[in-house]
C-alpha cells in the first residue's frame, strides 16, 4: 500500500510503500501524520507539495495559476476558460486570462 505523510498543515511531505502494520508501528513516527493513498474515493496520487483535503478525501495539487478555480467533481485545478480544442499547441496566459497559441510546441 502507498501512505502520504503529512505535516501539521495536511502537507504531502513525501510518499511511500509500507504496510498498514508498518506504519501502525510507529517506526516512522507518530501514526497519525500518515494518510493511506487510495482508500475510499479518494481523489488524485499525491505527490510532495500536495495537500491532503479530509473534507473532500481528496489530494489536491498545488494552484497553477492565482485565477484557475478547484473542480469538485475532479478536485483538479482548472482554468476559468476552457482550453481550444482546435489543437493542442495552446499555453494560458494568465496576464491575459486566456488561452494562447503556442508556437514553441509543434
């Protein structure tokens, strides 16, 4: 199994593969700073940075962006427009509040 430790805050501090035991044991330290990874519904593989949300049995990434907005149903970060769909080749700008071509990607 994957278990998260957190940090006072519900900071993903690192990820690691133990067992339930293992982690009960209290090797690593207090029990508690530890979050099973996958159990339940919960949302996204965390990664360092992350931050564990209880409400939402969810991890959640860091924001990309100061205007992108959290989606409840995926608990992703999302841009307040959506991405063209035309082609991939497209960055946001968040001075501009847009989508913009790319053209360093082709």
């Amino acid at each position: 199994m994957y278990f998260a430790e957190l940090d006072q805050s519900g900071l993903v501090q690192r990820v690691i593969v133990a067992s339930k035991e293992f982690i009960d044991s209290g090797v690593l330290g207090d029990p508690n700073t530890w979050a099973e990874v996958g159990i339940g519904n919960r949302k996204n593989y965390p990664g360092i940075g992350y931050k564990y949300d209880s409400n939402r049995n969810a991890f959640i990434a860091p924001k990309i962006y100061p205007s992108w907005v959290l989606d409840e149903d995926t608990v992703q970060w999302k841009a307040p427009k959506p991405k063209p769909t035309d082609l991939d080749n497209y960055r946001w700008d968040e001075s501009a509040l847009d989508w913009v071509e790319d053209h360093t990607r082709q």
